[in-house]
C-alpha cells in the first residue's frame, strides 16, 4: 500500500492557436473550478493526465504579433500517465 497523496505541479507558456480552449482556461480560473489538462513531458515524452487549479494566468499580446500565455497550476490530487501510442 502507498500512503499519501501524489500531486504536483505544472507551469508553462504558448501562443494562443485557439481563442476556444483559452477561454475554457481563463473561465475555470476566474471562476476558481478545476481544469483537467493533459501534458507532455518534452524531455522524455511522456504524457501525464490530472485536473488542477489554476493559481496563475497571465496574457501577453505583442504588436502585429500573436498572444502569448503563461501558466501555473496545482493538482488536485493525483497524476496519470497515458501511455502513448
């Protein structure tokens, strides 16, 4: 048996490529709710599965440019790892 719970946490950055799944984002964190998300380890691949609050968002828009996000959020208990195909 393991004892405890196993969480985490996660922070990062993009460009906005869809203003759907940002406002998904951006609602949950006003809002306080749980975002479930999947991400990618990029050194090793590995994909991870998990719902988490998101504590901070912050929007940058550039000049003639594309928006960018950043990100960080804690999970709300534990982590999956998907195996990918």
């Amino acid at each position: 048996d393991e004892a405890g719970m196993r969480s985490g946490s996660i922070s990062g950055e993009g460009v906005i490529s869809n203003d759907d799944n940002y406002e998904i984002m951006e609602g949950d964190f006003l809002s306080n709710l749980l975002t479930c998300l999947a991400f990618i380890n990029v050194k090793n691949g590995k994909i991870y599965y998990g719902c988490f609050k998101i504590t901070a968002l912050e929007l940058t828009g550039e000049y003639a440019g594309e928006a960018t996000y950043s990100m960080s959020a804690e999970s709300s208990g534990e982590i999956s790892r998907i195996l990918a195909a």
